[in-house]
C-alpha cells in the first residue's frame, strides 16, 4: 500500500482532531457554573449595570419567579408595579451549603423597603412577611444570587 502526501495528511488530522474532539466534549459546559433568575417565564439577561428605572414597569400583578445555580453568581433586577404602599413576599431555597440568595426591594421613590439573604445550608432557609411601608407605584426588585447551589422561589403581591 502506497502513501500519498494526501493520504499521509488526512490521516495525521484525523489523528490529532478525533482527541482534540474528545477533550472539548469532556470538559463542556455541564461542569460551568451559572445563575438565573425567572420572573413570570421570563429570564431576566440585563447587567444590572444595564438596568434603568422607567416610567413603566417590566411587570404588573403578582410575582412569580424563581431561580437557579451551579456555583454562579448573578445581580439581576427587575421593575414592578405596585399600586399599595406594602408588598407582600415569600422566597424560598433548596441548596447545598454554599451560597446565598437576596433580595432588595425599593419603592417607588428609591427608599429600600426589604433587604433579606437566605444564606444556603443554613435555617431558615424560607422569608416571608410584608414589607416596610413606601410609596406606591414603580418599585424596583434586585436578586443577589451568589455562589449559589441549588434552586428556589420567591413570589410578591401588593400588600394590605
């Protein structure tokens, strides 16, 4: 069997490509750590760097979110309307020991009306009440996900 210089180089790629191929795919994105946040189906991708407060909001009516991480860290925000001077609120997490989960709430004059962390591994690994009283309208929502492992939710109503 003769060699070509064609056949000689086909062969040496294939050679080198196949492991390299091999070695990509081991080391995928399964092992790549994340954080997202969901609020009403939608993922919320801004910065917070990128985050401005408008004369609308990016949601009306009741919050449903929710989040998840693999040792990631995120900052996500998020505009409400909320038309009473209370909220009403509930966050939750199953997580490994690492990490943390936050969540601050300013009302529609910038005053901070909730400021929690659930930190992972730890009890309570549940908030929940009615925040301080401010101003009705457009409040601004930040999520603090950081080295965080595991799931969870959180939900928020206007409040009495």
């Amino acid at each position: 069997m003769k060699f070509s210089n064609i056949n000689v180089l086909k062969i040496f790629k294939t050679g080198i490509l196949i492991p390299v191929l091999v070695m990509f795919i081991a080391c995928s994105k399964d092992d790549d750590s994340f954080a997202r946040v969901t609020v009403n189906g939608t993922l919320l991708q801004a910065n917070d760097s990128d985050f401005t407060v408008g004369d609308r909001s990016d949601f009306n009516g009741d919050i449903d979110a929710s989040f998840s991480g693999n040792g990631g860290t995120t900052i996500r925000s998020f505009t409400w309307n909320n038309t009473l001077n209370t909220a009403d609120y509930n966050a939750d997490i199953t997580a490994s020991s690492a990490g943390n989960f936050q969540m601050i709430v300013e009302d529609a004059e910038g005053m901070v009306v909730l400021d929690r962390v659930i930190q992972g591994g730890a009890e309570p690994d549940t908030i929940g009440g009615v925040t301080q009283e401010g101003a009705p309208g457009i409040w601004t929502v930040t999520i603090r996900v950081t080295d965080f492992n595991g799931d969870g939710s959180f939900s928020m109503s206007a409040g009495d």
